[in-house]
C-alpha cells in the first residue's frame, strides 16, 4: 500500500507540472486561456486621402447666342464631337433679312445724295459742308446695314472650339437671348480634364508643411503622383498631377481650392463627372499593427502588450494614421513587441494567458476589428 501511494503521488506532481507548461516549455498560470499572439514589424505603408472632386474639360466653352431669335434647327447631338467653327444651332433670320432691306434701300439713297452734290460742289454752287454732311449719312447707313448682316451671320451659332458637345438645353422653337443664364449648351475639350477639389483651412496647412519644397509650386511639382476613384468604386487607370492651389480661403465655405489635372485618351471621363481623388502618403519604416488587434475606450486607442510572456497588459497607443486595415503607431509600442492578436475584447489587465504565435500577416488581413 505505501509503495502504491509514492507512486501515485510522482505521477501527480508530473502532471501538475506538466499542465502548468506552455507548449513551448515556459510555465503559465492554472486557468490560463491561450490567446493568438504577433509581434509588432517595421513597414513602410502608404496611405490615401481622399477628397469629392468635379470633373471638367480642360476647355470648357459655353455656347450662347449673340442675338435674340428663336430657334430653327438644332445640327448637332449631345456627346457629338466638333470642331472650332461647325455650325450648331440656326436661329430664325426673317425679321433681320427684312431689316437688311431697309439698311440696303439707305445705303442706296445716301449714295445717290452723294453722287448728286460732288459735281454741285466742284462748280462752287453749294458750300462742301453739305457734301460732307451726306458723306457722313452715307458712312451712317453702311454701318447699319454691316451690324444687320452681322447679326444675320450670328443667326448661325456656332462651335468657338474643338471638342464634345454637352447637354443642349434648347430645342427647336425655343427663343433664346444673349442675356439668357443658361447656355444653349458646352463644348468641352476632353483629352484631358481637371479634378477640382477643396481642403479645409487645417488640412490645407498639414498639406503644406509637410510637401517637399520651399515655393507653393515646388512643393506641387514635388507631390507624387494623385488617384482618380471614379463614382463606381473602381480607379481610373490614368494617374494625374496637383497642378494649382488658389491659395485663398473661400470666406462661404472655409475652403482653398485644388486642380489636379488627368489624362483622358479613351474619353472615360467627360465634364460634369464627379468621384474623389487619392492623394497618397507613404511611412517608411514605421510599426504598425492591425486594427483588429486594437480597441478604444474613451478616446483612447489600446493594445494588450504581452509581458513575461503570460501576463496580458494593457497600453494605450498613439495612432499616426490608419492604413487599409493597419494602423500606423505614432508612440506607445516599439517593432519587437507582441501583443494580443486577436479576442480583445474578452481579455483584461493583468490577465494571464497563454500565447501562441501567430503570422502577422493572417491577422493583419483581417477585415473587421473585433471591438471598436
């Protein structure tokens, strides 16, 4: 009986040792529940940020008529691509043509009153002041007749340049003015377009200061290259430039205005478009950690820091930005470290666990934070 109670009492001890070891041989505490565990890397990320833009034509021409009359053909279509000088719309003539008549008949009859009084002056029977007098009346009724023939030719509006034409607001029928507010439509040269956006004044300083250069146009001509996310959720090929910044804060909005500018070889884009530009920001070399590894309280930002392997503690961490689904660590955790991975929510401070090492990346791919 005693040699059976000493062995059974060995084998009890080697059992609560051997429960009270990881299973990488370090000892946890009883009840410890195992947790996924990664150690902070050192990357370089880059980030984006974003902005509604508004799409418009490098050239952008409102067409407009320069006398008033109604319309009698409209000979183009919208998205219909034309050149510097092709006619647009026909603007009804019949009141002009008959006004053209009467600016003829005065022509002539000047001239007749002309053509009578050189020979009456060259013999000395009138004063050539009265000569001169129809001279003038002559010159007077030419202008008339060159502003009605003028005003004929603009019955003919056409394109002032080489693009696609946009919307057409008027059709056949309407009467339409020089003092109308809306055009009767835009032609705009799309090859390329400019993507206006705006930053507020805070942004607009961060933006600033931090761009390489002294000049506001070297900084421009410093930035990377900006991106076009387009209104369905895709990026348009193309890559574009900031090219101006107005420099002036628009006193209705708080706002300075922005253009970047973006080729357009296949004609995706056309005036009027909206989506957001990517203007990108790249940390070299910075810890980062994935954001299901995090959760906020009050404000904060924390992790559970492993220490000593077995003891889960809480730090709050500064964030620097947030990077798809990382985020960038200004101060408070330094590359080397290991924190809880995952199942933050359930763990607290000075919790014993047990860790099990895990590969960043399976985490960091994550989609969703566990608790935020």
């Amino acid at each position: 009986m005693k040699r059976f109670s000493y062995l059974g009492l060995i084998l009890g001890s080697f059992l609560v040792m051997s429960c009270g070891e990881s299973n990488e041989g370090r000892p946890t505490a009883p009840g410890a529940a195992p947790y996924p565990v990664i150690e902070v890397p050192e990357r370089t990320v880059t980030g984006y940020t974003t902005y509604p833009v508004s799409l418009e034509g490098t050239v952008s021409s409102a067409v407009r008529a320069k006398v008033p009359g109604y319309i009698t053909a409209v000979l183009v279509d919208e998205g219909e691509q034309v050149r510097k000088g092709q006619a647009l719309f026909r603007l009804e003539t019949e009141s002009l043509s008959q006004e053209a008549e009467a600016a003829r008949a005065n022509v002539s009859a000047a001239q007749v009153e002309v053509d009578k009084l050189k020979p009456l002056v060259e013999k000395n029977i009138i004063s050539p002041v009265q000569l001169q007098t129809a001279e003038a009346r002559l010159q007077q009724a030419k202008a008339g007749l060159n502003s009605i023939t003028a005003n004929i030719g603009y019955a003919t509006i056409k394109s002032p340049v080489d693009g696609n034409v946009g919307a057409i607001n008027f059709r056949q029928g309407a009467l339409v003015s020089p003092g109308d507010p809306m055009p009767l439509t835009t032609v705009s040269d799309i090859d390329e377009v400019y993507a206006f956006f705006s930053m507020n004044e805070s942004e607009y300083l961060n933006f600033i200061q931090n761009a390489e250069g002294e000049s506001t146009p070297e900084k421009l001509k410093n930035m990377p290259p900006v991106e076009l996310e387009l209104v369905n959720g895709q990026l348009y090929p193309e890559k574009g430039e900031i090219q101006t910044v107005t420099g002036i804060v628009d006193r209705t909005t708080g706002t300075i205005g922005f253009r970047a500018e973006f080729p357009n070889p296949n004609g995706l884009l056309f005036s009027g478009n909206s989506g957001r530009i990517r203007i990108p920001k790249t940390y070299e070399n910075v810890p980062v950690v994935p954001q299901v590894s995090t959760y906020e309280q009050q404000g904060k930002l924390n992790v559970y820091v492993v220490q000593g392997d077995t003891v889960a503690v809480l730090r709050t961490i500064n964030e620097r930005d947030r990077v798809n689904n990382l985020i960038v660590v200004e101060s408070g955790l330094k590359p080397g470290e290991k924190i809880i991975a995952q199942g933050v929510a359930r763990v607290r401070n000075g919790m014993p666990i047990q860790p099990q090492p895990v590969p960043f990346d399976s985490i960091a791919n994550t989609l969703q934070p566990v608790f935020k």
